[in-house]
C-alpha cells in the first residue's frame, strides 16, 4: 500500500506538474483499454509457445516470449493513470 499512497500523495501534489508530452501520452493511454495489453500479453506467449514448436531457433521464441512482461507493465501504468485522473 505504501506505492499506492505515494501516487495518491503525488497526484494531489499541486507543487508537482508533469510535461506536456507527458499529459499527452497519459490523455492518449488512458482511452486504451487496460484489458488489450493483458490480451497482447497472453497472446505474446502463445505466440511464443508456437515459434518454439514450429521452428528449430529458440532465440526468436525466447524474444518474442519476452514482450508479455512489457505489456503488463504498460497495462498496470496505464490502469494507474487512469485511476489517478479520475480522483
């Protein structure tokens, strides 16, 4: 809970402004739905799952299997700017 007070005591900080291309891109990934970068992460792993099956090169499963965790870092950022915009 300590994370999600600091956000909360930064969002309510008036002393703290963020940039304009920062306030541009939240705008933009909060109208993404946080459900589409779960889905692109399981479909990163299914993916994955398929290259290692079909091919004899497991460095290309390897990389694409590595995109899922950053799509759930991108889902949960995008999942707490919305909730801190909408406060």
């Amino acid at each position: 809970m300590a994370i999600a007070e600091t956000i909360k005591n930064l969002a309510e900080n008036e002393e703290h402004r963020e940039g304009k291309i920062t306030e541009s891109l939240e705008h933009q990934s909060a109208k993404i739905p946080s459900v589409v970068y779960l889905n692109l992460a399981f479909a990163s792993i299914a993916a994955s799952i398929a290259v290692a099956a079909t091919s004899k090169k497991a460095e290309w499963a390897n990389f694409v299997g590595l995109w899922a965790p950053s799509f759930m870092l991108i889902g949960i950022y995008n999942k707490i700017v919305k909730q801190a915009s909408s406060k």
